[in-house]
C-alpha cells in the first residue's frame, strides 16, 4: 500500500508545540506515513529527525506579520509542496497556519491545523490584527480538519473564530520524556538548603503571561513557611523577574535557574509544583509535575481545569492573584497528609496522556481525510 504523505510545519518554538510536533513525528507509523517537516529547529533536533527518515526543510516563520517575510515563506512552501507532494499538509500555531494555509491555496492536499495556544493581538497594530483577522477567517472555511489541544481551545475557536464544532477535534498532548536528559540533579544539596526546608518549582518561559511575577509577589507575603522556590526556563523578562527577586529581598530563596533539558530530574526535587499562567493552551508542565508525583498549584485558565481538579490532583487559584498563590501554598506546605493523596491522584490522572493515545487519535483524522 502506498504510503500516506504529510507535511508538517510549524515555526520556531521551544516550548510544548515543539514537543508535540517531535513526539507525533516520532511515533507516527512510518509504515503507513511518509514525513517531511518545514521548520527551524536546531541544527541537532534536525539531524535527529532526519535519522528517523524524516525529510526536513529548514525555513524561517517569523512572529507577527511581515509582507515580505511572510511572501518568501509562503512562496517557498509552495515550493516543498511540490517537490515533497504530500497528500496532507498539518500546520501548528497561529503563525505557520497563516502562511501554510495561504500556501495550500490550489493544492491538491487536504489541511489540518493544531492550534496549541489562544491568539494574543496585544503586540499587533490596528492594520495587521484587522488583516490577521479577515485573513484567518477566510482560511478557516477552507480548513479541513482543525485539532485542539483542550477543549478550552475547542470553545474559544467556536465562539471566537466561528468555526463549526463539527470540524474541531479534541486531541490532548501527551507526556514524552523521550527527548529530555536524565540527570542525578539535587537542588537541596546544590544550593546547601535546610533538610527540613521544602522546595517549590514552576517550569516557565520567562514571558509576562506565565505569571511568574505573581508568584513572586506571592512568595513576599509567606512568613511562616521554610521553602525555597526554583523556576526552569527562559525568556526575554529573565532580567526584570532577576530585579524583582532582588527588590523584595528574596535573592536568597528565590531561584531563576535558567532553561533546563533534564525537567523529570529537576520535578523529582519538587514538594510542590506550581503553574501561575494568566492564558494556558493545555498546560502541558502540569501533566509532567502529576506524573512525577507531585501536587500542583495552577490558575484556573484555558486547559488547565480539564487537568487538575481543584482539591483532587491539585489545588487551583485564581489568575494574577499572588494571594491566592500564596495561600494554596502555604496549605500545601503545611499538610503533609493532603501532598501524599494529591500525589497519589495524580499519578493516576497522568496516565491518561499517554503518547500512543494522542498519535492514534492524530492517525484516525489523517486516515479520515484520506478516506480510509
């Protein structure tokens, strides 16, 4: 049987989008699908994919919206489009489904869009959100199949975009530590703590709609707790979160570690995790925090209530509330009783996003377009 073709492109990222993409990539049936990806990986992500058999074109999507950045791309999409001739072209986010999708335009391929995240206009003149806007609902109609990471995604492309519920499926990412290093991390030993101290972490671009201020702020209002909190990532406000750190005098228990490859590791040092995000396409750092055991605070935004069931895995708070974040924290530290049935819970609760569940799921839609 011939194999079914599809094009994957999506732009640069390094966050769960990337995951994703690298995880349904890797376990696609590659009896069934041949695979090429338009992307701009790194140089060693890319060598990896072409040793899976994987043809990679390596292009440039950048963010926002240039007309002639965008016209390049758009033509050189075209141009893989009929050297690879892929029956199904996927496109995850906003920015490759805009250029991807204007690029399918008299193709013979049937189209899919994961759409991972909201769609923030906040950095978007007048002009190009309106040409966003008018662009995307003309594409929208002509889209074959969209994929939501949550069913928060579901509802906001119903009601905002308009598209009809019939062609969004929900398909939640799953947990892969495939690509991360294992390593022998001990934080309270690296940064000499107490050993009756506790340790709280986040995994966090360092970006304004993680929320990592508020959990800052919140961190100043506790007094009475014995903890040390370490946030994993990076992101252009790195500087502004380093000087609020050091403007509330918490240089000494407040931690920015950086961006870490090794994230089972550094969650296995972790009493307690927590997620302050403003906006969350799926939230998938929290799915990784239950499986490894431990109790998560998170803001109740986009797909993180369809994870964490407030009282049950987790606790869940309102967004920018450092109080709240504060408080939750504080009940946590304090019960130990309540950590250990919240991690058991959780454990649990993570298995149900599992890899081979996501990518069937993914197989079933490309087989349906092909009409299988």
């Amino acid at each position: 049987m011939e194999k079914v073709r599809v094009l994957q492109i999506v732009r640069k990222s390094e966050g769960g989008m990337k995951r994703h993409l690298l995880s349904l990539v890797r376990l696609l049936d590659k009896d069934k699908y041949e695979i090429a990806i338009l992307c701009s990986f790194d140089k060693k992500t890319q060598e990896y994919l072409k040793n899976l058999g994987i043809a990679v074109y390596d292009i440039e999507i950048g963010d926002g919206i240039s007309l002639k950045k965008d016209y390049w791309a758009i033509r050189y999409i075209r141009k893989v489009i009929d050297e690879f001739k892929p029956d199904i072209v996927h496109m995850h986010g906003v920015k490759a489904s805009l250029v991807g999708r204007i690029a399918c335009h008299n193709k013979p391929v049937k189209t899919v869009v994961t759409v991972h995240n909201f769609v923030n206009y906040n950095n978007m003149s007048f002009y190009k959100k309106k040409l966003l806007l008018s662009l995307t609902k003309i594409l929208d109609k002509k889209t074959d199949q969209f994929i939501a990471v949550s069913q928060a995604l579901k509802e906001d492309l119903v009601e905002n975009q308009d598209i009809k519920e019939s062609k969004i499926k929900v398909v939640y990412n799953c947990i892969d530590t495939f690509f991360y290093e294992e390593t022998t991390l001990n934080l309270m030993e690296e940064f000499h703590l107490p050993r009756d101290s506790f340790v709280v972490g986040s995994i966090a671009r360092l970006i304004l709609s993680k929320g990592v201020q508020d959990l800052i702020k919140g961190v100043s209002l506790l007094k009475n707790v014995k903890a040390y909190f370490f946030v994993a990532g990076d992101g252009p406000f790195r500087e502004e979160l380093q000087k609020m750190i050091d403007s509330l005098n918490l240089k000494d228990r407040f931690f920015l570690l950086g961006y870490r490859n090794d994230i089972p590791s550094f969650l296995r040092n972790l009493d307690v995790f927590v997620l302050p995000s403003h906006e969350e396409g799926f939230g998938i750092s929290v799915i990784e925090a239950l499986n490894e055991g431990v109790p998560v605070i998170a803001t109740k935004v986009g797909g993180i209530p369809e994870i964490v069931q407030d009282g049950v895995e987790g606790i869940l708070v309102e967004k920018e509330s450092p109080e709240g974040l504060a408080k939750a924290i504080e009940k946590l530290l304090k019960d130990e009783e309540l950590r250990k049935n919240m991690s058991a819970k959780g454990k649990t609760k993570a298995q149900e996003y599992s890899c081979s569940k996501m990518v069937k799921e993914i197989e079933n839609i490309y087989d349906i377009l092909r009409g299988r």
